[in-house]
C-alpha cells in the first residue's frame, strides 16, 4: 500500500501533464456522481488542466436514483474544481428509452434484483452517451473513474463506466481514501476542501439504485476488508475461508469482464499468417 501520498500525487500530475501536452487535447470531460473517485480524480486534474490552459468540464448527470445528498456533493465538487459545471437530469430520456429496448416490458417484475441491475447498466451507459458527445464537442477526452478494486471485482458497467483515461484505476480504495485525505490536508482553497472531505466521510455507492451502498452489493463491511481479502487471495492464498468469501467469489465471476472484447487468437482458427 501507499504511503508517500505526495510522491504519489506528483507522479499522477506528472503523468497527466505529459499525455495533455502530447495529444494536445482541448478539454477534460469528467462525470462528477457525489463519490469520492470523481471527486478525487477532479482535485487531481485541476491543477494540471489550470497549468497546460486544458479546461475541465465537470457533469453531475441523474437518472432518477439519485439521492439529494449525491447531487449536492456532485455540484459540490463541480462547482470547486471544475472551469464549467452542470447538472443535468437524464430522468426522461431513460424512461422514455427502457420500454423501447426492453423486452416484454409490460410483464417485468421491476422490482426484481436481476433488473435493477440491468437499469443500472442502462444508466451508466446513458450517462457515457453524454459525456463522450460533450468530448468530442470540445475536442477532449472522458476521465475513468475506476480503481483498482473495483477492476477486480468487475464493479462497473462494460462500455458504460470505463472512460479514456484513469488517473487511479492502478489504486486501491484503501489508497484512494488516503490520496483523498492527503489532498484535504494540503488543500488551502476552503470550498475544495470542504467538498472533498464531504465525499470522503459518504457512504459509497454507485447511484443506480441498485442497493443502499457499494459494500452492500459487494458482500462485506468495509473497503479495507475488501482490500485485504483481495490482497490475500492474488497471493495465492490457500485459505478456504478467504476462497469461499463473497469478495473472491465475484471477482472469479467477473473475470470475463477484464477480458472484453475477447477476440479468438488468429492462430487458433487458422494456419495463414496475417501476410
């Protein structure tokens, strides 16, 4: 784990000042949901987008689940570290849509686990239509919001979720609520502080609708417990106790998703090299 935050926090802006300055990208587009990985991938970015002249459009976009506590930490963040803020509700669009690409919609039981977690990958998927339009508008890019633990358990939305760049998909949760918290520390500006320790103490949760809270979908009580049970198992733990936990099951089970698209190798279904 992490311990040197601002050795940390200077590689990330190290690494995104050389990409911006590379490609030459106009703006940064990031969805900002009231959780802590959007708010801290906006305190990580603005600096950088402030130095290369790179302007961050934050978007705190609702379909209908969000709670009001989500939203006010969303616009919170937005409106602290983003150049250009809106809310946007997406609410209409998503229920004029659903009973267009939903099979047999009259007869769904809405209430059903298995449904509202497809809504959710509808949502999430919505949500991505209107940020890589905004992208290709203003000639930028989608920030990921993904960590490291969340890639291992296949906690996001295949083409819904994943944008074009991540600054910490390659940390743990455990690591992200530090960086957060050091960031906080060092943070003069009295409005970015306060919105970012307002999405630290929250409880996390993916704004679907799907269950109260991220650790209620997941099956445990705690991101450090879901960090360390993870951590134990890719050390090729034995443990039966550790294998047959909740957090190793989905991770198993989502293993297809951290191979997509998978495409059969050429040699596997013919002879013929490629020229």
């Amino acid at each position: 784990m992490v311990l040197n935050f601002k050795q940390l926090t200077d590689n990330i802006h190290n690494e995104l000042r050389i990409y911006l300055t590379e490609s030459k990208l106009k703006s940064l587009i990031l969805g900002v949901s009231g959780g802590i990985d959007s708010a801290l991938c906006a305190a990580l970015a603005k600096p950088i987008c402030d130095e290369r002249d790179v302007k961050l459009y934050c978007r705190s976009i609702t379909i209908s689940t969000n709670k009001p506590d989500e939203i006010k930490r969303a616009a919170g963040i937005g409106i602290a570290y983003g150049h250009d803020f809106k809310e946007v509700n997406l609410s209409k669009p998503f229920e004029n849509l659903i009973p267009e690409i939903v099979e047999e919609y009259n007869s769904t039981d809405i209430n059903e686990h298995a449904y509202k977690i497809r809504q959710g990958n509808v949502k999430a998927r919505l949500r991505m239509l209107y940020l890589y339009e905004l992208a290709a508008k203003h000639k930028g890019m989608v920030l990921s919001t993904d960590n490291y633990t969340e890639l291992l358990l296949g906690f996001w939305t295949l083409h819904g979720d994943v944008g074009d760049y991540g600054m910490i998909q390659s940390l743990w949760k455990t690591e992200v609520y530090g960086l957060a918290e050091y960031l906080v520390s060092i943070t003069e500006n009295p409005m970015q502080k306060n919105a970012l320790q307002e999405c630290i103490d929250a409880v996390p949760t993916d704004g679907l609708g799907i269950t109260n809270s991220d650790l209620d979908q997941i099956g445990a009580s705690s991101y450090q417990e879901v960090d360390q049970i993870l951590i134990e198992y890719l050390k090729n733990s034995g443990n039966k106790e550790i294998l047959n936990h909740p957090v190793v099951k989905r991770k198993t089970a989502s293993e297809f998703k951290r191979n997509n698209p998978f495409n059969i190798p050429r040699n596997k279904i013919t002879d013929e090299p490629y020229f």
